[in-house]
C-alpha cells in the first residue's frame, strides 16, 4: 500500500466516523457567526433606546428593578452596552439563564427573556454539546472537532497534485461533467480552499472543547509557561464599608474614562467574600478588547486577580491575549464584518464535505460492485464454454 492510498484510508474512515457530527457543528456555526447582526434587527425594539437627555440610571438601582421580574433571584450584573442601547441584568446558573432589557433612563422594563428558549442559545447548545447531555455532548463534539482537524490536513496530502498536469484540475470544478464528477470537483476543490480558514475554526474549538489542549497552546505561544486558572479575590470581611453602594461608586469612577460607544459592566458581590467586578469593553460587537478589574466590596480597593481575565487587555502577556481572542477568532469577529463572512462560508463547505465525500465513496462500493459482477459473469460464461 503507498503512503497516499494509506492516507485515504485515514481519511475514509475518519469521515464516516464522524461525518453526522461535522455537519451539525459546521450549520450550526454558520447561524452563530452572524449571531449579533440577526439579533439587531429581529430584537431592536427592545435593545436599542432613545438617547435622553438626562443620566442613565446607577448599576443598584437598575439592579432592583430586575429583580422584580426575576421571581426572587438575584441579578448577577448589570451592563451598559452602549449611550443608544438598552440596559441588560443577568441570572444564570446550572439550569436557568435570564436577561433583563431595561431602558437605563427611566428604568422602564422593556423585555424579560428566558434565554433557555432563545434560539440561539439552542443553536449554541447543539454546536457545542450536539443537543445531548453536556458531559456526553461535549466530549463527542470536541473529539469529532480533533477528527476533523486531521482530515484536513489528509485532505490536502491527497488533494496535492501528482504533475503539473493535475494541477489545474485541483483548482476548477467540471461543470459540463457528469454529476458524479462535479460532486468529486465540489469536495476537493472547496475542501482546498475551505481549509485554511477553517484550521483555525478547528483549533480555536479545540481550546474550547479540551482542556488538554488548551493548556498545550497557552504553553506553545507563552514559551513554555503553564495556564494559570482564573479566580477571583477575596474581599477583606473585617473592615467596614466606605460607601453606602460599592457598585455604583466603582461604576461612576469608571465610567468616566468611556470613550465613543464603550460599554460597561458591574458584577455585584453575591457573598460577603466576593469582590465587585468592573468589566469594560472598548469594542463592543467582540469580546477580546475587554478589561476586568477587581475591587474589595468594603474599601473600594483593587484587588489582585489570576488568569487570562485579569487586568487590561493592553497589559496582557500575549498568550493571555490570545485567550481572550479565541471566541472572537473562532467566529471570525477578529477580523470585522470580512472575518465572520470568511467564517460563515467555511462552515457552510465544512458541513457540505462529509455529505460529497459520502456520495464519493458510495459511487466507488457501486463501481467495485458493477466491475464485480462484470468478473463474475465472464469467468461463468468462461466455464460454461
């Protein structure tokens, strides 16, 4: 057997194993890249607001409003997306995940949304865990991610051509052949193309989907340095508070030093330990450009946090960034409106080629099956003579 019938094989068999798995990661990440335009328009009359004339209303007070609609569940935070854009209050656990639209004006209600029924958090939740339970989901979709990867790199050792003849058949697809050939041409010409761009859609689900390699390229791109987790820190329980509402007083300091469209968010103390957390996005529409500061919920103190999301972006080691990026990489935000359109084709062709390489192999069992009985019928008339 030569090394690129040996390829093949991998490449055969990986396919069929996980070809139903790539499919629906590859559709459902199409939906997902273009997650925050669909949302613009279809929920616009309840995330954009009227700019007014007055002060927007603080983090406690939006806070309490929220939670009259939150059935006796405590909002975790606040944000501020935006002068035009409306306020947003947040519960989440294990189970539930609820939003609050506020107008942070008047502090007028303006939707309540269980996000476990949103579309796309369902969207979401097939793409990362195939609608499954997670911890049976997850690894299937990560471990079909990993398949994946490996396929596209066989993929390009067989589609690499033999001679300068070849060649340009691995660029053009044959339009006045038959429908078997241009299923042939569909697979590995937009395979070819598909793969550059979507080896980093794999890579970047992978820092997702497994700890292990998550850990391997923060050690590859820090120069050999270990991922540190992120944890908060402790507030100091024995002193008293400075002011009657940390929260709004860290909000007010910061959110003086906005610029443009900067949006803000304020992440209460659920415990008489925790810090009050300020998080502050310079480019809203990605989440990478984002700084977390952490402050004592009694002094007002900054306090020292651990991991990838602690501190500025801009003082950020660049493995530290590079974690920040990688939702933003994996569905092509980093790069504009350009980047999640480069994303969104790559995942279309992703998901088309295990259905090509499907009817592929399914026309070379009929062809063997064919050229088969063809055998079998002359050695019978041979005999018979």
């Amino acid at each position: 057997m030569t090394f690129k019938k040996f390829i093949g094989k991998i490449h055969l068999w990986l396919g069929l194993s996980s070809g139903l798995v790539v499919l629906i990661l590859g559709i459902t990440g199409c939906i997902l890249a273009f997650e925050l335009e669909i949302r613009s328009v279809t929920e616009s009359s309840f995330r954009n607001v009227k700019v007014e004339n007055r002060d927007v209303l603080p983090p406690s007070e939006l806070k309490a409003i929220a939670e009259k609609h939150l059935a006796s569940k405590k909002a975790l935070g606040v944000e501020y997306p935006g002068k035009d854009k409306a306020a947003v209050a947040a519960y989440y656990d294990e189970k539930e995940y609820e939003l609050v639209f506020m107008n942070p004006y008047s502090g007028e209600v303006l939707k309540h949304k269980n996000m476990n029924r949103d579309f796309f958090r369902i969207v979401l939740d097939g793409h990362y865990y195939l609608w499954l339970p997670d911890n049976i989901g997850q690894p299937i979709a990560a471990s079909a991610t990993l398949i994946f990867l490996v396929m596209m790199i066989s993929g390009l050792i067989l589609w690499w051509p033999k001679n300068k003849a070849a060649k340009k058949q691995r660029f053009t697809i044959k339009w006045s052949a038959r429908w078997r050939r241009k299923n042939y041409d569909l697979h590995n010409v937009l395979g070819f193309y598909m793969t550059w761009v979507a080896i980093f859609l794999a890579i970047t689900g992978l820092v997702f989907g497994f700890q292990w390699f998550a850990g391997s390229v923060y050690w590859v791109t820090s120069g050999g340095e270990t991922m540190v987790e992120h944890t908060h820190p402790v507030s100091d329980t024995t002193k008293t508070a400075s002011f009657a509402n940390m929260a709004d007083h860290l909000w007010q300091e910061h959110r003086t030093g906005l610029k443009g469209n900067e949006s803000i968010g304020v992440y209460f103390a659920a415990i008489s330990t925790d810090p009050v957390e300020i998080a502050v996005n310079h480019k809203p529409g990605t989440y990478y450009n984002s700084d977390y500061y952490h402050y004592d919920q009694y002094t007002g103190k900054e306090l020292p946090a651990t991991g990838s999301y602690a501190g500025s972006f801009e003082d950020a080691p660049l493995a530290d960034k590079i974690v920040r990026m990688n939702y933003d990489m994996h569905v092509g935000a980093i790069l504009g409106l350009p980047g999640k359109i480069l994303a969104f084709f790559a995942s279309l062709i992703a998901a088309s080629l295990p259905v090509t390489g499907f009817y592929i192999w399914l026309g070379r069992r009929k062809k063997k099956k064919t050229v088969f009985v063809k055998q079998a019928k002359l050695v019978a008339a041979a005999s018979v003579v």
